[in-house]
C-alpha cells in the first residue's frame, strides 16, 4: 500500500498492510512564516517517511488578528514568552469581533497549507491543526482562571466573543481545504479535560462551535478530533463526526486505546509518549510502545502517533525506532478489536 490507502485503510476499519505511522511537534525557530512552517514539515517527512502530515504551527497563531503576540528569545528549543493580548478586564471581550480570515497570521497558515501540500508526495495525507474557539478565547488572557472568571460573571460578553472566533474559522476552514488539507486536527488544548469543565459545561461552551466549525470541514476525509490532557472528555465527545480520534492514551486517568475503540465511531490516533523522555529514553521503550498499542488494537482502526506533540528535543533515534517497529508489522485480516 502507498501512505494514502494505509491511512484511508485504517479510519474505515480495513486492513492495511500495517499500521500508518506519524508524529509531530514545534520547531521554535522555524515557525514564524508559511515557508518555514512548510519546509519545516516537509523535511521531517521525508526524512522519517511519516504516512500522514499534521501540520503544526505555532500555538498562538490563531488569537494573532486579536492583538496576541510572543516574544521569541531565539533557537530550536526555546519556547516564546507571552507579550501581549487583549483581554484585561471583563468588558474587553465586547472589542473581540469577526477578522479577515484569510489575512495577516491565518492567511499564512492558509499559504503554509499551500506549500507543503506542492511538496509533499501526492499519497501522502495533509491535515491542519485548528483549535477549539473556547480555547482560541482562553488565549486572549494571562491566565486560563480569568477567563473562567469571566464565564461566571459575563457570559454573555464571552459568548459574543465566541460567536466572533467561530465566524472567522468558519471562513477560514474551508480555505485550509481548498489549499489543500484533507482535514483539520481539532485540538480542545486543556478545555477537554475534567480539570477545567465538567461534561455539562462543555456542552454547553464548547460543543456547538466545535461542531459548527467540523460542519465547515464537512466532506473532508481526515478530520481528527484531539482531546488534550488527563482526565479528558473523550468518550463524551465519542459522537463527534470525525474520522479519528487523537488522545493520550498512556495516561492512566484517560481511556486505553481497547476501551475506547469500543465507544468511538472512528479510528484511534495514538499510543505513544510524547513527553520529554522522547529526548533521552532507551529507543527500545518506544518500540515498545508501539507494540503494545499494537496488541489492543490489532493493529485496526488505529494509526501510530504521540498523544500529543513531541518537544524539539525529541531524539531521532526514538522516532526512527516506532517507524522500524511499524516497518516490520505485517498485519493479517482480522475481526474489528
């Protein structure tokens, strides 16, 4: 099988050859425009032969048209610090309104899209990674409590902010197609975990925008839903119309990947580290990893990847391990885990 019909094979419950294998994650200094971002991506797959692309910018690119800038110190590792956004008091969330969705930090990931998708091998899938509104609003503040506060206190005012950041990915999803993703990755970053809402609250905050923005992504093959962090919401979230979803499943507070297989609707996505050990470990533990993962699964409905984004500092000889490890699988017909 070529890398599209060994993902395509995996989300529909088929039998790939073997399991389709991908990670991802920041590269600090290469990040700041579509060309580097592109580049940056491309390069990575061509070096590891990943099956699938996760395009992934950088994590403030979505609240930039709002007023939100980082300072970047410099190099590969080195997060940026916050510097300013536009949220301070309460009645701020009024001055957040609809923006140009193909204009300044969007209109680049539109041209990143663009570009890896010109340079990529045609088998090889691209999906883009578009956040939560609640959390493209959580964003705007120092501080995730603030705009809980908030919640409490003006709901009203945030939701007409929410209303505003939907509108504006509600434009700009369909141009991440048209530019030549197959999908988006839906990340709910801390907001799909019990430590900040209960089922209850999500439904309410977060549900109907995300769905409305998976709606603008309609007909697409890829999308893939992320629910971040321990103690997360994926089996509340198990009905969302989405052809994967993404987890850590190595967390012992969130669902394995055998459990959840049995409630989700689409492939799994996971079940590997992704946390700084991927610098230094043993490459034997991953591959290990891998296998384990590979006997919940079988080897159906599941596709190889971090639960989450790996650092820069990742060692390549841990990557190199899981993509040897899925190499060597040779999956036979077997009945859905």
């Amino acid at each position: 099988m070529n890398a599209r019909e060994r993902v395509w094979a995996a989300l529909h419950g088929e039998s790939p050859d073997r399991p389709p294998v991908s990670f991802w994650g920041h590269q600090y200094d290469r990040e700041s425009s579509a060309a580097d971002l592109a580049g940056a991506a491309v390069e990575a797959q061509r070096r590891f032969g990943w099956d699938w692309v996760k395009l992934n910018p950088r994590k403030h690119y979505h609240v930039e048209p709002w007023g939100v800038s980082y300072r970047y110190a410099g190099g590969r590792t080195v997060k940026p610090l916050l510097e300013s956004w536009p949220i301070h008091r309460v009645e701020d969330w009024s001055g957040i309104t609809p923006r140009a969705h193909d204009a300044g930090a969007l209109g680049e990931q539109i041209e990143a899209v663009r570009l890896a998708r010109a340079t990529l091998p045609a088998d090889v899938p691209l999906i883009e990674t578009v956040f939560t509104p609640l959390a493209i609003l959580a964003e705007m503040t120092e501080s995730t409590e603030e705009l809980r506060g908030h919640m409490r206190t003006d709901a009203d005012r945030v939701r007409g902010a929410l209303e505003a950041v939907t509108s504006t990915f509600e434009k700009l999803v369909p141009s991440l197609l048209e530019a030549g993703a197959e999908g988006i990755f839906l990340a709910t970053v801390d907001w799909g975990s019990l430590r900040l809402l209960s089922p209850g609250e999500y439904r309410e905050w977060c549900r109907p925008y995300d769905l409305r923005l998976l709606e603008a992504a309609r007909g697409a093959p890829f999308n893939v839903l992320h629910v971040c962090k321990s103690r997360n919401l994926l089996l509340e979230l198990a009905d969302y119309p989405v052809a994967a979803f993404s987890w850590d499943a190595l967390d012992p507070t969130n669902p394995g990947l055998a459990t959840a297989l049995h409630h989700l609707r689409g492939a799994a996505m996971g079940g590997i580290s992704f946390d700084a050990s991927l610098a230094t470990a043993d490459p034997k533990r991953f591959a290990a990893e891998y296998a384990r993962a590979l006997e919940a699964t079988g080897g159906r409905r599941w596709l190889a990847a971090p639960g989450c984004s790996i650092p820069p500092a990742t060692a390549a000889e841990n990557l190199e391990a899981v993509r040897a490890a899925a190499l060597s699988t040779r999956l036979k017909e077997t009945p859905l885990p």
